[in-house]
C-alpha cells in the first residue's frame, strides 16, 4: 500500500532494511513503477489495451530514464565506492526507482555515494512523476511538454513568418493562440519550482552552519519539495526548528503544487470572490 500510493513509511523506524529482504526490494519496484504512472495509463492495462498503454510516452521516458541513471548510479557505485556489484545493483536500482517514482523508500547510505550518483538521483526525484499519479516532482508531463514546446521553437526560427507550424503533442495539433499559453504556463511551474528550491537552499546554508555539502543540502531539500524522503541525512530530530519549519513549507508547497498555493495567498489577501467568474 505504500508502494503503490508513493508513500514510503514503514511499519518499523529502520524503513526497508529492516526486513534485509531483497526479494520484498525486487518486488516493491514494479509496485512503485504502477504508482507514478497516470492513472490512465494504468486503466488501459486493467482493460486489456496493452498496446495502447506500451505506445504512452510517459511509460517509455519512465524506464528509459530509470535504465539510463541506475546504469551511470551503479557503476559510480562499483567504480568509486569500491561496492561490490551485486551490492551497488540492488542499492543502486532501488533508490534510483524510489526516488524517481517520488515513493522515498531507502535502502542505501546515500550520504557515502559518490557526488556524481547523488546529483543524478536529485535530478530524478526534481523530475518525480507524472500528472494524475500519487507522487510528487514537477511532474514528467511538463517536462515532455517542454521538450516538445523547444523543438516547436527551433523549428520556428529557421522559417519565415508567413509560415506556420503546427504545435503537435500526443497526437493532436494545436492552434498557435493556445500553445503559447499553455506552454508558457508550463514553464512558469517549472521555473517557480527551480527558483524555489533554489531560494530554500540559500535560505538553509545561511541560517545555519553544516557540515554537509552544497549538493547534500540541494539533495535534501529536492526530497523535501518533490515529497520523496530519501534523505542524506541534513534533516534530523536535533535540527534546529528554523529548518524543520523551512521543510514542512517546502513538503506543503510540494505536495499542493505552486496554482493551488498561489490561489490560496491571493484568496487570503484580496479574497475567494475575485476568482468568481462572471
């Protein structure tokens, strides 16, 4: 149940380890995989339309991402942390699907990885999942949307004005009025998320001393903002209350997503009704 709703408590304080499972590992990643997928998607398998749910390109850039980064994680892993690697594998694989999926289940000392492996999995877990799933991120839609939109501008640039082309996304063609609102509307999301989590980073090393690293720090707080909780170790019961209070905002602002908390401000300061259509 906490696989599947991205959750990633446990019944016991030492998380996932305490069972030292490694088939319960094995089988919780597909689990967790079923979790951030849209639930669309998964409506298309439960009615038997495999070959619609295998052409989702949400599906496809779900595993190749979690291929691409557990490969470069694990032979960081081998390479630099001297594990063996049957052991960089099964911590590698895991956290790496754990953190992507946005689900936090934690079966690795991350603080000892390589800096390389734990910028790679930050980057995933500020991806996260995708819209319509239980996890967090800004979601992989966006960033397919993003994809598209800058081919679409590239295109545009190399033509002249009287010509036009379509903006096509999943198969359907969009006006030109339309995209451009909407595309502009996804990089805003995207761009109050990264300055977010950047603010709160240089908020963080400045009201308090550490010992950590700057990408330890950036990796905590992407946990934070993304609702993942893999965790390196920055945020502790002994942490001054300033930070705890920065990283219940962070987990707030993640989990209601930027609109929701840009309404509600608006709402409090000039009221609900300027949002009353007329």
């Amino acid at each position: 149940m906490v696989a599947i709703s991205t959750g990633g408590f446990s019944n016991h304080d030492g998380g996932v380890l305490y069972y030292q499972n490694q088939i319960l590992e094995g089988l919780l990643i597909p689990v967790m995989i079923a979790g951030s997928l849209p639930i669309q998607v998964s409506i298309l398998l439960y009615y038997g339309k495999c070959e619609s749910f295998l052409k989702s390109r949400i599906l496809h850039f779900t595993v190749a991402a979690i291929l691409v980064v557990s490969t470069l994680v694990v032979f960081n892993l081998y390479w630099n942390n001297r594990m063996p690697l049957s052991q960089a594998v099964r911590e590698g694989v895991f956290c790496v699907v754990s953190g992507f999926t946005t689900t936090g289940f934690q079966n690795s000392d991350i603080l000892a990885w390589a800096p390389v492996a734990v910028v790679l999995l930050a980057i995933l877990m500020f991806i996260g999942t995708s819209l319509g799933s239980t996890g967090g991120g800004i979601k992989v839609n966006r960033v397919l949307l993003t994809y598209s939109a800058l081919v679409w501008w590239f295109k545009r640039l190399f033509v002249g004005r009287s010509v036009r082309i379509p903006f096509r996304y999943e198969g359907t063609v969009y006006p030109e009025s339309v995209s451009d609102v909407e595309i502009a509307k996804n990089m805003l999301i995207i761009f109050l998320y990264f300055f977010t989590f950047v603010s709160a980073t240089v908020f963080a090393l400045q009201i308090t001393a550490t010992s950590f690293t700057v990408y330890e720090v950036v990796f905590e707080v992407v946990s934070a903002l993304s609702n993942v909780g893999l965790s390196v170790g920055y945020l502790t019961p002994d942490s001054p209350l300033s930070i705890k209070w920065l990283f219940i905002f962070m987990m707030w602002i993640g989990r209601l997503e930027f609109v929701a908390v840009i309404v509600l401000f608006i709402g409090l300061v000039k009221g609900f009704d300027a949002f009353e259509v007329r």
